[in-house]
C-alpha cells in the first residue's frame, strides 16, 4: 500500500482531502533544481497512484488511511489531491486534477489566520 502524507475528511459534507508534502530546499546549483524538479515529479506520481488506487477499491484505500475510525467509503463524495512543495512550482499549476501549492505561500497564508 501506498503511503498517504496527510489525509482530511469532513464528515459533515463527505470531502476528503489527501495532501503529499515534499520538502524542498532553495536549489544551490544546476543538480539540485534538477532534483527539486524531480521531487514535484515523485509527488505528482505518487498523488495519481492514490488515485486510481481510491478508484480500484475505495474501501480498502480509506481504512488503509484511518485505519480503525470506521469511515465508510460511501460518505466520501469529493476528493480533492494537493501536492505542498517548495520550489519552482509555477510551471506545474495544470497537473490533471491535484492543485500544487507552495509551502512558503502556504504557510505566510496559514500562519496570518
């Protein structure tokens, strides 16, 4: 099974929220944005493996993630994918249904709620 970072249901309206975090560091030289780049890649890879997994057998996926909370799959009526990077994540805004957003923006934006 394929690990999930951070998963978040709202039982209230059945929209489950699965996010990759990949921690990235401000690249140095030419080799670490290649790896930077190569990371936004694994996650973006590894957000539409969980899908066609949630696809192939919802059940089973769900109580892989929260294992004992008895979460039926059949209250889940959204999914929304997210990968949280840091990085040079403006050139991956359309990925096919998971928003990318960056860790910095994200944090500045949290830390001021």
């Amino acid at each position: 099974m394929i690990d999930v970072d951070l998963a978040i249901l709202d039982e209230s309206n059945g929209y489950l929220t699965i996010i990759e975090v990949k921690w990235l560091i401000e690249p140095d030289s030419f080799q670490e944005e290649a790896n930077a780049e190569a990371e936004i890649d694994k996650g973006i890879t590894q957000l539409r493996t969980i899908e066609k997994l949630m696809d192939i057998d919802k059940s089973r996926f769900i109580l892989s993630i929260f294992n004992d909370q008895q979460i039926k799959s059949e209250c889940i009526t959204e999914i929304q994918y997210i990968l949280v990077s840091q990085g040079e994540i403006h050139s991956r805004v359309d990925s096919h249904g998971i928003d990318i957003l960056d860790y910095q923006v994200s944090y500045n934006l949290l830390e001021k709620t």
